[in-house]
C-alpha cells in the first residue's frame, strides 16, 4: 500500500494500516527534501503505486490529486473504530482510533474521520470532506462535499451544511449553512463567503 503525501496526516495514516495488520510500501511526496519518513522510503511522482491512500490534509488538494491521479483508491479503518455493519465508507476514506460510525451513516470517498469523532445515524457525509477530532454529528446530518468540520464542533440532528464550507473549532451548530461559507461560534453564525472551487 502507498500513501500520496508524506507529513503528519501520513504518519497517522500509517498507525492505522499497520494496526490493521498491513504495511505501507511507500510514500509518494513533491517535496524533494524528503527521502523517508517513519524509515519508509519518499519518492517524488506518481507512476502506478497501487493501491493508494491520498494522505494529505486539505480537503481541496486531496480533490485536486484524486482527480489526476489515475489510481485504485482503498480505505483505512482503525481497528478501534466502531462502524455500524450499516453504514458506508467510500473508496480513499480514511477512519481514525475512536471514531464511531452509526447505523446508515454514509461517508462519501476521500474524506477524513479523524481521532474520537462521532457520526450518528443516517447522517450523509460528502466527498472530500474531514470531520476533526471530537466532532460530533447528531442523527439526520448532511454534510456537502468538501467541507471541513472543526474539532470539538457539534451539529445538531437534522442540520445541512452544504459544500466547501468551514466550520470553527468548537461551534455548536443549530441551523442549515450555505454552500461556500465560513461559519463559527455556540451558537454558529456564517461570518463570511468563499467562492466555491
């Protein structure tokens, strides 16, 4: 197995393979400086490693490589995770120690649950999004493509957030957002509007 993106998100990464009782190969990284990480060789362009995990943090860019890459994708789950034999995990996901998947939650391909984080029942997480540590997803959440929820945040059951939005470390959200906003705060309020990618 082989992971695009050679940091800290990698380091994790390799944790949970290995904890599933696999190994990763390599690293593939454009930094130049980097010859290994983890004593794990780095090499410095894409020719066909498979299968492969995009290891990198920003949403933006994981969406970015995915769609160069003409790769097959797999996810990792940490055993320590507790999925519903219900819910779905898309291709290039990756599931952190601690986090918990409910019954009929869906995660879309390339996202990121990281560390401790919960995702209740028929929640619909997108693509490309990463829910931080110790969020919380009540039941009934919809969560659009490529939006970045911050650790500690709690959404309220039945909440829509839409696409490329962000959502501040510790907010406490009640209400639907828009597509393409920055919003924070208990109780969360939007504070500004991005163009969407």
């Amino acid at each position: 197995m082989y992971l695009y993106g050679a940091s800290g998100h990698a380091k994790v990464i390799t944790d949970i393979i290995e904890a599933m009782g696999n190994h990763v190969d390599g690293f593939i990284d454009d930094n130049e400086a980097l010859s290994e990480l983890l004593g794990i060789p780095v090499t410095h362009g894409y020719e066909g490693q498979n299968p492969l995990i995009i290891s990198i943090g920003s949403n933006k860019i994981r969406r970015m490589i995915a769609e160069r890459l003409n790769a097959r994708y797999v996810t990792a789950i940490h055993p320590q995770a507790i999925i519903s034999p219900r819910a779905t995990v898309g291709e290039g996901s990756v599931v952190m120690q601690g986090a918990i998947l409910q019954s009929c939650v869906s995660v879309g391909k390339h996202c990121i649950i990281n560390t401790g984080a919960s995702v209740d029942h028929d929640c619909q997480v997108g693509d490309y999004v990463h829910v931080s540590p110790h969020a919380t997803l009540c039941g009934n959440v919809t969560v659009g493509e490529g939006t970045w929820i911050g650790a500690g945040t709690t959404v309220i059951q039945g909440v829509r957030i839409g696409r490329w939005c962000v959502v501040g470390a510790g907010s406490v959200v009640t209400k639907d957002i828009p597509d393409g906003y920055l919003a924070a705060g208990n109780r969360c309020r939007l504070v500004k509007q991005y163009p969407l990618p």
